[in-house]
C-alpha cells in the first residue's frame, strides 16, 4: 500500500463480537498502521493490561469490514474513570506485504 488513509469504525475480538469498541485505524506507508480504541476490548478492565491480539476485527463507518492480524498494544491509558472521560487505547499493527510470484 502506497497511499495513507484513516478508517473509523467499530473494533472487536472474533471471540467478543458483542463487546464492541469506538476507534480510528490510521495507514502511513513510512510509519506504518496504528489503531487507537476509545476503550477495552475485554470489556471488563477500564484501563486494560497490556496484552497482544492476534485478531482484530473492525466494521467501517461505510460498513466496509477490517481484520487486523498481529497485534501488539502500545499504550494504555486516559483519565480517571471517577472523571467520566474515555480512555484511549493504542495498537500497533503488523501488516505484512504480500510478495509478487
């Protein structure tokens, strides 16, 4: 891929599918791909633990439908949850290029 692009939609585990979370996938042909969720995918932990996924399921804004592979959290964190403000979730995403045969 050769062009960025930002996709905003709804994120979720294939185990999880009723537990969705609010977020923005981001591509850089440089920087890579990144998405950012406004809250857990686990549901049950506010701030979660660092833990990887190795799927990441998405449903575009323009229903366009998204799996990400391999992925590794890099930051969690936000405000306090007595505050009422969303906590912001960081993934980044292994997109690995497929070769011409």
């Amino acid at each position: 891929m050769t062009k960025e692009f930002t996709l905003r939609g709804e994120w979720f585990l294939p185990s999880s599918k009723d537990q969705r979370v609010h977020g923005v996938l981001t591509y850089h042909p440089k920087e890579g791909t990144s998405l950012e969720l406004y809250g857990s995918l686990d549901g049950e932990n506010f701030i979660p633990e660092l833990k990887n996924q190795q799927i990441i399921l998405g449903l575009t804004s323009d229903s366009k439908q998204v799996t990400l592979c391999n992925c590794f959290m890099t930051k969690a964190g936000g405000a306090a949850q007595a505050l009422g403000e969303e906590s912001d979730i960081h993934w980044l995403v292994s997109m690995e290029k497929k070769q011409k045969t």
